[in-house]
C-alpha cells in the first residue's frame, strides 16, 4: 500500500497531476501548461465537496450569461448594459469564496476570486459597449476557468468517491485504470469557451 497514488492526465494542452494521500485522506489537482504550473488546489478533502460542487455549476452558468450580457448590450438601452447577468454570477462565485471556505481550501478561494477579476474585466468593455473588445475579454476568461472545470469534475467524479472508499478500506489500491478516468472525465467535461462561441454565432446570425 502506497502513502500517495498519483496519476498525470494530460489532454486539451493540459496536464492534471492528481494525487491521493491515505494518511490524511487528502486530494491534490495541480494543473501545468508546458512545464508551467497553471493554478494548485493541493489540500482538497471531503469537506471540500460543497465548495468545488458549487464552483463547477456556477462556471457552467458563464457561457449562456455572458453571451446573453452581449447581446443585451448590443440594443443600447439606455442604462442597460447586460452587467446585471454577469452579477448574478458573481454574487455565487463570492459565496463560495467566502471565509467559510477559505478555511477549508484557500488556494480554490483564490481561483475563485481570479475568476471574479477576470469577469470584471469583461463588464468593463460592457459599460464601454465595445462588443468586440467583451469577446476579446470573455475569451480570456474561458481560458482562465476552462481547466477550472475540468479539475472540479475529476474533483467531483472521482477524487471524492476514491477517497471515500479509502476511508472505508484503508487497504485498497488503487489501480491505474482507476485513476486513468480522469481522461474520459476531462474529455466529457464541455468546453466553456466553445458553448460561448456557439451561442456568440447564432446570435450573430
């Protein structure tokens, strides 16, 4: 019985290092670009559930109000900017960085609170009603929280469960073909930046 079972998963330009440690039943995702370490969620545990949970169901939520934010944007109304939209995102992002969870797992706090700067970047071009520039600023943004969400997945889909039967079984192994569903589990996660660009089209159509 090994004290730390690890396994590399590497797809969309991404590698995700994912570990397991039985002494202290704790999980680990750090994900690299290249030889770059991109963000590291190092102390995940069980009680980390309700924050990584929450945090992929309000990313998922991006492409739809961003897109929907432009559009609202592009009728110039008249003191409507489509900002409303993205604020109902923060507002989630925000609970789910508060100081209940930073105690539990900071450095997902910290993604958190990036993903919420780069939003606010991209309500910046709304106020200025610079279309293109909001597209510039949304993609940078799906960039950024893409691999947010996949990491939460492996999170939710597979570290969680594993590290539950540990807990139950401190003798079982786990084999590479275990830890080798993370790929599918990446390659099911959609791609923010993509259902973006789908939504962006048939507007624009």
């Amino acid at each position: 019985m090994s004290e730390l079972d690890h396994y590399l998963a590497q797809i969309r330009e991404i590698t995700f290092e994912c570990s397991i440690n039985r002494q202290t039943l704790r999980s680990s995702i750090n994900a690299f670009k290249g030889d770059e370490q991109i963000f590291n969620w190092p102390e995940t545990t069980l009680k980390s559930f309700e924050q990584i949970h929450g945090l992929s169901r309000v990313l998922m939520l991006c492409p739809d109000k961003l897109a929907t934010a432009l559009a609202i944007n592009e009728e110039n109304i008249e003191n409507e900017t489509g900002i409303f939209l993205t604020q109902l995102v923060v507002k989630l992002l925000i609970f789910y960085s508060s100081q209940k969870f930073q105690r539990e797992n900071q450095e997902v706090s910290d993604s958190i609170l990036d993903t919420i700067e780069q939003i606010s970047i991209f309500e910046s071009k709304l106020e200025e009603r610079n279309r293109e520039e909001g597209k510039l600023a949304a993609a940078t943004l799906f960039r950024q929280i893409d691999p947010y969400l996949c990491a939460c997945q492996i999170y939710v889909k597979f570290l969680h469960s594993e590290v539950i039967k540990i807990q139950r079984d401190p003798a079982r192994a786990i084999q590479t073909e275990d830890f080798s569903r993370t790929i599918e589990i990446i390659r099911d996660t959609p791609s923010l930046q993509s259902e973006f660009n789908t939504l962006i089209s048939e507007e624009e159509e």
